[in-house]
C-alpha cells in the first residue's frame, strides 16, 4: 500500500514492524480527533482559497463517514497502514479520489498528530478529573454514612490521637479533589494550537490562517513560534503524568488504610463480597484484590512519567521518531488510573466500618488533656506536656 511519504521504493517488512511497532493499534483511539483536526483544517483552507468549495465539501462528507465507520468498528488501523493519519487519508482518497490529497496541503504528520494528541489529552483530563470527583464524593457519601465512629489517628504506626471515620475520609477525598484541579490545570500546555506548523518549520508559501483552526477546535492560544511546537513534544503528556502519579498515589494511601484496616488483627472494616475474591486452597479467605491492585497500579503513572522524560530529555530541536515511543507509557498510565476510578466508587460504597471492632487505646487522648491544662490553668504547654507525661507514666 502507499503511505504519505512514499517515493516508490517499497519498505522492507521488518523495517515496518520495527518503525511502527504497536503505534497503529495506540491510534485508533485518535482516529476520531485525526477526523476532527482534518475538517478544521479543510475548512481553514477553503476560507482561504486553497480548497474550493466542492472539494471541502466532498471531504468533509468522506471524513464523516470514515470517522463513523471507524466508531462502528468496521475498520482498524492496520500495521501496513503505519498509523491513523494514513489510514484516514488512504480511505479518504480511495473514496473520492485524488481531490483527497489536497486536505495535505500546509499540513504535516507532525502537526497533524500532536493536534489530535492534544484534543484526546484534553478529553482524557476531562474523563480523569470526573472519574475523580466521583472517588471523592464516595468518600464523602462514607463520611455521611459513619462519620461519627471513632477511629484512632495513626503516627509512626502508633495510636495518636482520636479521630473519626469522618475525619478520615474527607481528609481523602479532600486531597482526591485537589488531585482533580491538577488534572484541569495539566490540560494547559495541550491547549495550544500545533496546526500549521507543520515539520516544526511553518508553511512557506501558503496563506494558512492557524487562528481559524484554534477557533473551530476550542484550542486556548495557537502555539508560537512554530519553532517551539516540536520543542514542546512531551511537556504535555509529562504534565498529565505527573498528575496522575500525584491522584494514584492518593488513591494507593487510601487502599493501604483499608488493606490494614481489613485484616483479622484490626477487624475494623468489612468489604462488599462482590469486590473480593476466594482462594484456590482456603476456604474461609475473602481477599481485597481490588484494593491491593489499587495500590499496586500506584507504580504505573510513575514509572510512564521517567518513561516519557528520558525520551525527550536528549533530543535536539525539531521532530524525532523517538517521540512516537511516548505514546505506549502516556496511554497505559492514562487507561491504568481510568480503571481504577471507574472501579473505586462502587467499592467504597460497600467499605462498612464496625465500631464494635475498634479499640481506641487509653491514652490517646493524652494531648487533649495537656490541652485542657493550658486552657484552664495558663501554664505553658511545655509543662502541661511534661505533667501528663508523669501521669501517664505513674498510670501504668
């Protein structure tokens, strides 16, 4: 088959396999914003006299089609096809004909795929940032639920000072929502119009209008100069990542407090039998994969950030291949944590805190009672500390 910057010469299989690796498969999820980014474009250049009016017409119609077709599952990015972008135009020029290859004209692979990366990051922050203020409502729906049971704070793993379930799990979710404003802000750097900068270099010749573009696909600015486009690769997606360590890592605390707080020497929670399983070889376990999984995906959206960082942190100016490997670590930190969100609040829904099951130890409300001593006595809160200290020490 022909690809975009074929000259004839046929490419050697294992060449193909190596270049383009799994990259075909990782595009179908761009397939639809490929579609979006193309009609903009289409139409930018028909505003502009480039593209007459019949033209953008057909295109845009054998665009639509092709994109729905793709939502239909009537075809895949296949490995000859190297990716999204030569899938589309194939299809596009097979069904009308050689008027599909204008929709190329002030455009290149490299703008064209990071204008469709960045129209899907955004909806992914979009979709991580709801998935989130779910996980956090389902904490504060369990703060309603119990909130009043008393739990002891932990410490260095040691009993502290009183606090409640309430306490507990809004300091969560609390923490899971700020997680959340993360994601919003991380979708800054991919609200910036990539169209028409082409190889890194502009379009010479060509009157492209790129705020057109901008307009027509909700982008916040257009990205300038055209030099800094390819030097941006990888900000955007590192940005993402790094929020998304920050929401895993929140979300692998909590599983870690559950975990603890579900084995037989605490006791002080139960879990929904449906978000547990059996063992193979005893029969009176129930064990909290779900939960464990959840802490153990922590390590996903980490180990994509380093992933994504030492790819770019070497390269010069302007586009190299090597970015088309960042697109395996953005997508399985991205799908990992989207998992987990979707699965969490159902399974906190079930969490049953049992009151009758927790022991708050004795002393632990000693720094109250220092308290109570500045308050109703003046003393320093040095000398309050060290008398209840002797107290305590005289109790045992």
């Amino acid at each position: 088959m022909s690809r975009l910057w074929d000259k004839g010469k046929p490419l050697d299989a294992k060449v193909l396999a190596y270049t383009a690796g799994d990259d075909h498969a990782l595009d179908d999820r761009l397939v639809r914003y490929d579609i979006e980014a193309s009609i903009a474009h289409a139409e930018m250049l028909a505003a502009q006299g480039l593209l007459a009016a019949p033209d953008l017409a057909a295109i845009r119609e054998a665009l639509l089609e092709i994109g729905a077709g793709h939502a239909r599952g009537e075809w895949r990015v296949a490995l000859e096809e190297e990716d999204c972008q030569t899938a589309i135009e194939s299809r596009l020029t097979a069904r009308i004909g050689a008027t599909g290859g204008r929709i190329h004209a002030g455009r290149s692979r490299n703008d064209q795929v990071l204008a469709a990366l960045r129209l899907y990051l955004r909806d992914a922050s979009d979709g991580l940032r709801n998935g989130a203020l779910a996980v956090a409502e389902a904490l504060s729906q369990l703060a309603e639920r119990q909130g009043t049971v008393r739990l002891p704070g932990y410490t260095h793993m040691q009993q502290a000072m009183p606090s409640t379930v309430g306490l507990w799990a809004e300091g969560f979710a609390a923490e899971i929502r700020d997680d959340a404003q993360g994601l919003r802000d991380a979708a800054r750097r991919a609200g910036k119009n990539p169209l028409g900068s082409a190889a890194g270099y502009g379009t010479p010749n060509l009157p492209i209008d790129r705020e057109a573009t901008r307009r027509r696909l909700g982008f916040d600015e257009v990205h300038t100069p055209v030099t800094a486009v390819q030097l941006s690769r990888g900000k955007a997606e590192a940005h993402l990542l790094f929020e998304i360590t920050l929401l895993t890592q929140d979300l692998g605390r909590l599983a870690a407090d559950l975990l603890l707080f579900y084995t037989q020497e605490f006791g002080f929670v139960s879990l929904p039998e449906e978000f547990t399983t059996g063992s193979s070889i005893m029969p009176q376990k129930r064990n909290p994969d779900v939960f464990e999984l959840v802490r153990g995906r922590g390590a996903v959206a980490p180990a994509a950030l380093d992933e994504v960082l030492r790819i770019t942190e070497k390269l010069g100016s302007g586009y190299h291949r090597d970015l088309q490997l960042i697109k395996p670590p953005l997508f399985r930190a991205i799908d990992s944590c989207a998992q987990t969100l979707e699965i969490l609040p159902s399974a906190l829904a079930g969490v049953r805190f049992h009151p009758e099951r927790i022991r708050l130890d004795p002393t632990i409300d000693a720094a109250a009672r220092a308290n109570a001593l500045v308050v109703t006595e003046g003393i320093p809160f040095r000398e309050a500390y060290r008398r209840i200290a002797a107290e305590l020490r005289e109790e045992r």
